[in-house]
C-alpha cells in the first residue's frame, strides 16, 4: 500500500495541475520586471526612457570614416537623421531633475539615400551598470524588491556589494546638463568595422557636443521647472541647428568587447566620422514616437555586431516592447 501511495503522489506532483510554471524566457523576464518595476503600465509609453521628443537633422561624414568602415553612412553621402532625446525610467512625466531620470539618452536613426538604416543607441554615461543581461535582471529584480514594505534589509545593498561594477555605476556622478547640446554621449556596446581592404577592427561610438559640454549646478537643480531639458532643446532648435561630432573609439588589443561595464582607456584612437546637425523638431513628437524604435543590432556592410551579449538580448527586449505600446 505505502508503495502505491507513492507512486500515487510522484504521479500527482508531476501532472500538468502540479507543475511550476517554466520562467520566463530572459527577455520577457527583462520586460515584465521593468513594467513591474514602474509600479503600473503607461499605455502608448515606452517601458525605459519613456519621456522624449523627437527632432530631425542630418549626417555628414568626415573622411576619416571611410578608412575604418564601407559602412555606406560613412562615406561621402549625407544621410537624414531622426533623434529622439529622452530620460531614463519609466515614468513618462517624471521631472527633468529627478534621480531616477539622470541617464540621459540620445537614439538616432539613419536614413541613407538607398533606403538601407541603422540605428545607434547612447547614453550620457560611457558604461553600463551590468556586465551580462542576466546581472541586469538581477539588478533590476534586486532594486525592486528594495521598495519601501519590501524585505528588510533591502535586497539592493547586498546586490551591489557583489557587483563592484553596478555599484560604481549607480555612484558615478551625473550631474544635469545645461541642455541635451551641452551634453556627451556614449554608444556602450563594442561593434566590427570593415574597411575597402578587409581590415576589421572593433569601436565605440560617441556623441560630443560642438558647444562643449556645460552642467547645471547642483544646489539649482531642485528648483528648475520639470521639463526644463526638453523645453530648453525646444527653443534652442528654434534659433538654429544643434551640432554634434560623431567619432570613433578604435579598441586596442586586450580591449573588452563583450563588457559595457568597462570603457576603454581615454588614451584609444579617436577617429572623427562626422558630424550631426539636429535642425527641427518632428510634429506631434509624443505621438510619432510611439510608432518609432530602435535597434542595436541593425548591421550594415562594413559595419557588423561585437560580442556583447546585450545586443542580441536588448533587440529581443524591444521586439516585446515595441508591440506592446502600440495603440
């Protein structure tokens, strides 16, 4: 009898009724832990960097981007641009001078004359705070968790005492720019670029402002208005074009390409590319935005993806993402 009860049990354990449900693939997991994480889903928003406005402008390479790369918006054409600004989180009218909006965004897409695109992807900070997407879920399961009736002692600090990386990212000063022109950017992920005679090396891109980077400061920061940045770039294209240089960071050997966590020495090879002028504001930006993403995986001749896990995950994220926000 006590054997049939047995089996009895190990039967009724392993039905379909008794089954734990498989986790979520990491990508949804990602997707669902940010929207948890917003405390309640802001339909037609973003899931990140939520709060943005979209601008047109154009690139024109410098010739020094034909030497790295066949990439055909590295040669001698000008392309158009579409640029979205944005804050980080997920809050869509959280204030310019938030802490959690202080990562600050610029994505652009280029449009080349042939029809082909590509997207580049920045962020005010040259690393991430994790090393792999699956540090990232942990990360953001460990932050929400830490919220006020959540277990004590919040689950954060541990988690950061066994990431020196994250830990060094979420200490590193932020301070607010004057304006999205006076602000730096950085693209974190590594990609290979291929050159007209086969020579292929591997590059970070960045953003650096033709106005020179300027910062508020911080005992004024409390008392701006909460769409100061975005007002601010609002009347400043209204005066003329913003400016930018996009350049190349060459990595040596030894360089990490497979960890954001880590910049390059400041002493690398920078190779201009050339430069961006935002000359517009799209209409009805918070409408047009919706049906807009990024990729930042989207490859071209001469221009192909790195190592780097999180490029692969971060276009499954937004393959979610991007449906989900739809009307």
């Amino acid at each position: 009898m006590r054997i049939i009860r047995s089996a009895l049990l190990a039967a009724l354990l392993t039905s379909p009724a008794f089954a734990q449900p498989a986790p979520a693939p990491l990508p949804q997991a990602l997707f669902d832990t940010m929207v948890a994480g917003n405390g309640r889903v802001y339909p037609g928003f973003r899931v990140n960097h939520a709060k943005g406005a979209m601008y047109e402008g154009t690139f024109t390479p410098a010739p020094g981007g034909a030497s790295l790369s066949t990439a055909p918006h590295l040669q001698s054409t000008p392309s158009t641009l579409l640029i979205r600004y944005s804050n980080a989180g997920g809050i869509p009218d959280a204030a310019d001078s938030a802490a959690a909006s202080a990562v600050r965004g610029m994505a652009f897409t280029f449009h080349l004359p042939d029809g082909a695109e590509t997207d580049l992807m920045c962020i005010n900070v040259p690393v991430f705070p994790s090393r792999t997407p699956r540090d990232f879920l942990g990360l953001l399961q460990a932050a929400g968790a830490s919220k006020p009736g959540g277990p004590q002692p919040p689950p954060i600090g541990p988690f950061l005492e066994a990431h020196p990386e994250t830990k060094r990212f979420v200490t590193m000063p932020k301070p607010m720019p004057e304006s999205f022109a006076t602000e730096g950017f950085f693209a974190l992920h590594a990609y290979k670029v291929t050159n007209a005679a086969g020579e292929s090396r591997f590059v970070r891109f960045r953003v650096v402002p033709a106005a020179g980077t300027a910062y508020r400061a911080a005992e004024t920061v409390a008392a701006l208005p909460p769409n100061v940045l975005f007002e601010e770039m609002q009347a400043r294209i209204g005066a003329g074009p913003v400016r930018y240089r996009l350049l190349a960071q060459v990595a040596a050997a030894g360089d990490p390409t497979n960890d954001p966590t880590q910049a390059w020495p400041e002493d690398r090879q920078l190779v201009e590319l050339g430069s961006i002028s935002v000359t517009r504001a799209v209409p009805d930006s918070l409408a047009a935005e919706r049906k807009v993403g990024f990729l930042p995986n989207r490859e071209l001749p001469g221009l192909a993806v790195s190592d780097d896990p999180f490029l692969g995950t971060r276009a499954e994220v937004y393959g979610i993402a991007f449906p989900a926000r739809q009307p």
